[in-house]
C-alpha cells in the first residue's frame, strides 16, 4: 500500500514566510503523480515534508490512513531519489544498492537475491563490481532508482531525477522510469520543472505556483481544459496564444469569420489558443517573422496586432518569411476562454 493524504499542508520559514500554503491532495495507491512549476513554487519543498525532510508548519499528513506528519524519515518507509544520484563514491554498485538493506537488518541471503533481481530489472547485472566514477550519467541514475527500490517502499520520491542527464538521455530515462512503474506498480511522486516530464510521465498532474496548487488532473486535462491562465502558459510548448477579446451576448467574434461560444457575463477576456489550432490563410494581419522547422512539423512565428502569434503546421506546408496570413481556429470548441479581471477560465 502506498496511498498519501496531504490535509491542508503549509511551510512557513520565521513564521511569515509561506513556501507551501494550505494544499490538500489523495495520492492514490500505486499513482504515478508529478508536482510540475517553476523554480520556487514549493513543489520541492512539499516532495520533502512528504519524505520527512521538512518540517510541516501546518496541516496533516496520512501515509495508508496513519497520521505521519511529525514521524522520521525512517519511520515513514519511503524511498527518495535525488536530482545528484547521491551515490557512495567509494562503494562499488552492489555495496550501494546493498546498503539499504544493511540498515534495515535485512538477512544477508535475502539481500544478495533482491540485490541481483533488481539489478537484472534495471540491466545493471555487469556493473556491480564498478565504482560510480566508473558510470555513465544514465548508469548511475539506475543505480539510484535501484537503490530506491530494493527497500520495497511503499512509495518512491523522486525529485528531478533526471536534471543532471543530457538531452538523449532524459527521454531514455523517462522511458525506463515509466516501464518501471507499471512493472513495480508502486506509488510515485515525482517533481520536476521540465512540463515534457511532467506530460509524458503522470497518471496525474499537480500544477504548482507561489505555493499553492493551481490544478490537478491528466495530462489531457491539465492541457486542454487549464482552470487558469497560469496553468494554460505553463503548459505547452510551443505556447499557447492569447488574445484580448470581447465577450458580448454569450459570444467571442474571431474576425468576423467565426464566432467562439461562452456561457457567461458580458466582459473583456483573454482567449487562449494552442499553436496547432490556428490555421493560415491568405490575409494581411500577421506576417511572417521566423520559421522552425522541426522536421515532423513546423512553427511558424508571426507578427501583427501588436502581438506576435506562434501557429503549428505540417511540416510540407509551404511558407515563407515575409508571407501574410489571416487566423483561423480549426476547432473552436478547443478555444479556452478566460475572465481578463481574474484570469480564472470562463469556459472549464
């Protein structure tokens, strides 16, 4: 069992200063979740009280329905990983993934067995007698993971994990981490600033901002129906477009051509539009500034209005710098609209 309830939690620092503030999530047994924002918005900071590594100022904490909230990280029977792998130099692989156990008195025969499967489950089976000076950057992340995972916890911690590893091998780990999940189905809470992580990786999104919880939900949620304006620029890459409209008689006019429905008030809003639901036609409102060309597709960058407008197309379409184009949404009901006065969505 590995379920979590964080029960209106908060971190104060000399009693004024707020880095976590009244948040409240179920982390459900054998859940993949990941605390995504950017740096200083408390996701680190709530992964820690979660380990025991941080006080809590306020609220409770319930690992598998028994309060936690004051107990010792050895108590609490978790498993963290860190961003710098915190590897022992001086041991080999074996005696760091032996390690753990030798702390929990595990017997000496039981621990060489879970030492050799886990090292078979993570393809570390010829690294054991190495040292970590002796490991790739992706080698000794699996050395990491496995130290994490000999435990048996009934929850792993890992906090951006993989922020040390170049390009290539972020996208293999991520891979392995997922494919680890599934096969050890044990709860994972995972922080990281990196919205492609956070996107490719969870069951759930925990969307994080000045210390507190902007949205929970699926990557698909979190995407396409953000709660706020935060969450809609946060989210996205290339990001999302926003345009300054008028709400009036329950519609949102697109240039005269289209017209977006919203059930609410009269008022000024901000409607925002991901880069692959815009479509180009000839006009002479946007001009065309720089192309990407991602080999699979293109971005293509626009001036105009005032503002500049990122659309994604297909990678043939054929468009060239100095060219002008109108704006048209290919689907209107993936349109989000939000309050300009609150900038919470109008349309969720």
């Amino acid at each position: 069992m590995g379920k979590i309830i964080l029960e209106n939690i908060s971190k104060t620092y000399n009693d004024e200063h707020y880095a976590v503030k009244d948040i409240s999530l179920t982390i459900e047994d054998g859940e993949f979740i990941i605390f995504v924002g950017p740096s200083g918005c408390g996701k680190s900071t709530t992964l820690r009280m979660i380990a025991g590594l941080e006080s809590i100022s306020e609220g409770k904490l319930y690992i598998d329905d028994q309060e936690m909230s004051k107990a010792s990280p050895k108590d609490r029977d978790l498993s963290m990983v860190f961003q710098d792998f915190a590897l022992y130099p001086n041991m080999t692989v074996y005696k760091n993934l032996q390690y753990p156990l030798k702390m929990h008195k595990v017997d000496k025969d039981e621990a060489d067995q879970t030492i050799h499967r886990v090292a078979s489950l993570l393809g570390l089976d010829s690294l054991l007698d190495r040292k970590p000076s002796q490991l790739s950057g992706g080698q000794k992340q699996r050395v990491a993971l496995g130290r994490a995972i000999v435990r048996q916890p009934k929850a792993f911690l890992m906090d951006e994990p993989l922020s040390n590893l170049d390009a290539k091998l972020r996208v293999d780990m991520r891979y392995e981490i997922s494919q680890l999940h599934q096969t050890l189905d044990t709860t994972v809470v995972y922080v990281t600033h990196d919205q492609t992580e956070a996107m490719t990786m969870g069951d759930r999104i925990v969307v994080m901002n000045h210390g507190n919880i902007q949205q929970v939900g699926t990557p698909a949620e979190i995407y396409n129906r953000p709660q706020n304006l935060f969450v809609a620029e946060f989210i996205g890459t290339p990001k999302i477009n926003i345009f300054n409209k008028e709400l009036s008689n329950g519609q949102v006019d697109w240039s005269g051509q289209q017209h977006i429905l919203v059930d609410a008030e009269d008022q000024e809003v901000l409607v925002g539009v991901r880069p692959e639901n815009l479509k180009l036609r000839p006009g002479k409102s946007y001009t065309v500034k720089m192309i990407e060309n991602l080999g699979s597709e293109q971005h293509i960058f626009l001036d105009g209005e005032d503002k500049q407008v990122v659309a994604q197309v297909a990678y043939d379409d054929d468009i060239q710098i100095g060219e002008q184009y109108e704006l048209t949404i290919i689907k209107p009901e993936r349109v989000n609209v939000f309050s300009a006065e609150s900038q919470e969505s109008i349309n969720f």
